[in-house]
C-alpha cells in the first residue's frame, strides 16, 4: 500500500544544506526531521487511542493501516542514516534498561543522542556534525520525507474536526462545569528581554499567530506564564476550523517570520521540515514554524501535557477573560473592559 496516488502539496520541505554557523542558531536537519517524525507517530497513536472508529470512518486507509505506514518508512530512514547496527542495538538496550521506550521515544531520541551518521547520506563538517545531505542521501530521504508529509496532511483533514466539535462553544463556557478552551496569557508586565524598538513594536502587531494553551477543569493550571509574574490574564481564544495549525503537547517553540524576518532576540531557527504555514495577508507573507504537527488531538494533548501544551492558531479572535488569581482582578477587569469581553473566574 503506497500514498503515491495522492497529488496533495505539502508546504514542508526537506533541506538539502542547513544553517551551522553561530552556536545560538544552529539548526540540524537530521535531528529536525527526527523530531518532526516523533511529533507525528505519537499524534497516530493518538488518534488510534482516543478516535479510532470516528477516524476510521472517516477514512480509505484505517489508523492502524497509517501507523504500519509510517513505521516501515521511519524504520528505512533510521536505517539508512544509522546504518552500523551495533550503535543502534546498544543504545536501543541502554534504553531498555533504563525503561525508555523504543518504539515511542527512543528510535526518535537517537539522532539527538548519537552522533554516528551514515556517511553515504549525510555530509559531515570537520567537527563531526552534519551540514546537510549528499545527493545520494537527499534523493532517498527526500522520498521518505514527502510519503510522511503527505500522512500528516491526510489526517489533519479529519483531526481537525475533531477540534472544533470538542472545543466548548464560545456561548456555553461555564468553568464550574466541563470545558475544553484554548488560552493565552497576557501579562501586566513585559517578560521578554527585547527592546522597545519602533520595528518591534511594528513585527509583533503584525504578527497574525497565536499560540494558545489547551486547557480543561483538571488541566487549568497548565499555562503558559512565567514563573517571575504574579500578575497576568487568561485569554479564551477561538478561530475558524481552518485556522488551527498545529498542536504539541508541550512548547513547540513557535516563531513567525514576516517577509522572512523574525524580530524577536531569542529565538528558535527552524529548516522547512518544521515550516507550518505560508500565507499572505495585507500584502505581507507570514510564516510559522514549530516542533509540531498539524494532526494532533485533543484528547492526546490533555492526556500527555508536558508542563503545557501549544496549541497555533491563524487570525484567532479573544472571546473571553479569565482572571487566575486575587491580584490579577484589576487587571483582568481593565482588559475586559477594554476588549469588551465577558469576564470569568476559577472555582476557588
């Protein structure tokens, strides 16, 4: 069973070179592509775990029939860009014997882990590390890569359903009952370490990204805000189906670029194997990369959070306050007020 018979573009893209220079953006093709296939697996078995039938339903090929898929082409990769067994099989029982599992976390981990790389494939600068691919190496990764891409696109056509029709409706939020919410915080005080420039000031209004945290009555402490605040507002956000773009049950630290730039002092840089989107809008073309995917669920997101989830959305719209504690209640009613929004409180 092959997915040669689907014409679906894909906006990621697999680097033939990739950026080493400065130690603070060094970015690693092979350690990205990595990630990206273990962001992807765990979503499949999300979907098997917690919307099998739904999705089967809704589908040529069954969950299973997908994870089969993806299995036999990650395991060539693996293969191939680890081709001395010896390394894979002593780390795989290094792992073992400190419980990590293999088929989940290890065979991801390997390329972060291990420095070894097929020479064959990989082009390898005097420090050991890798630069990008060779001819050969770009030819058969470059094949593996897109049937992996083109997975992740067939399944977000159904996953994104799902979101919208468990998400609590704008209408119906009640936080001493049950709900499922996407959430940002906004905080009374600046918490990044940029500058006040004009040109920042500019980037960051025209951004049209927003990274939210999903949250529900027993996962809502699980948000983004930083430690050294006291004072800050929780902000429902909500958007069109189309408009979610990717979720990682932890930081997926998203960037957005504007006509190719990203502003912001501390930053992630990101090869197009982890590019999400690619809009224009106003006459300006917008970006987003992340360690995500765009077929993760809700259900596997709120299951498996890791301090927070990320959850991006497109053109999202604020449709609520929610104030987190007794010395935000001013501020939270000042944004409120100025948003005209509807303001809530947790059940203390």
């Amino acid at each position: 069973m092959g997915l040669e018979k689907y014409n679906i573009k894909t906006i990621r893209k697999l680097p033939k070179t990739w950026n080493s220079s400065a130690i603070s953006e060094k970015v690693f093709g092979d350690i990205e592509f990595s990630i990206y296939c273990d962001k992807l697996f765990n979503s499949l078995i999300g979907i098997k775990k917690y919307y099998k039938n739904d999705f089967n339903i809704n589908n040529s090929y069954t969950i299973d029939e997908y994870i089969n898929i993806f299995n036999s082409i990650y395991n060539n990769f693996l293969e191939l860009a680890i081709n001395d067994k010896n390394i894979t099989t002593e780390y795989f029982e290094y792992c073992k014997n400190n419980k990590i599992d293999i088929n989940s976390k290890a065979r991801f981990d390997i390329f972060d882990k291990i420095q070894y790389r097929n020479k064959d494939v990989f082009r390898i600068n005097k420090n050991n590390e890798t630069i990008g691919f060779t001819k050969y190496g770009y030819d058969k990764v470059k094949e593996i890569a897109n049937q992996l891409f083109i997975i992740e696109k067939l399944c977000a056509f159904t996953t994104r359903k799902f979101w919208k029709k468990e998400l609590t409706d704008a209408n119906k939020i009640n936080l001493k009952s049950n709900f499922k919410i996407l959430v940002k915080c906004v905080f009374s005080e600046k918490w990044r370490p940029d500058s006040n420039s004009k040109e920042l000031k500019q980037f960051l209004n025209n951004r049209i990204y927003t990274s939210t945290s999903l949250i529900d009555k027993k996962n809502k402490e699980k948000i983004f805000a930083s430690s050294r605040v006291d004072t800050f507002a929780i902000m429902i956000m909500d958007c069109d189906e189309k408009d979610i773009i990717c979720a990682s049950n932890k930081d997926s630290y998203s960037e957005e670029h504007i006509d190719n730039q990203n502003l912001i002092k501390d930053k992630k840089e990101f090869t197009k194997i982890l590019l999400q989107d690619n809009i224009a809008i106003n006459g300006k073309n917008h970006k987003l990369f992340a360690e995500a995917v765009e077929c993760e669920t809700p259900k596997n997101i709120l299951k498996n959070i890791k301090r927070y989830s990320e959850v991006n959305l497109r053109s999202a719209k604020p449709i609520g306050i929610i104030c987190p504690n007794l010395q935000s209640e001013k501020f939270c009613q000042k944004q409120a007020k100025k948003l005209n929004l509807p303001l809530y409180s947790f059940e203390k």
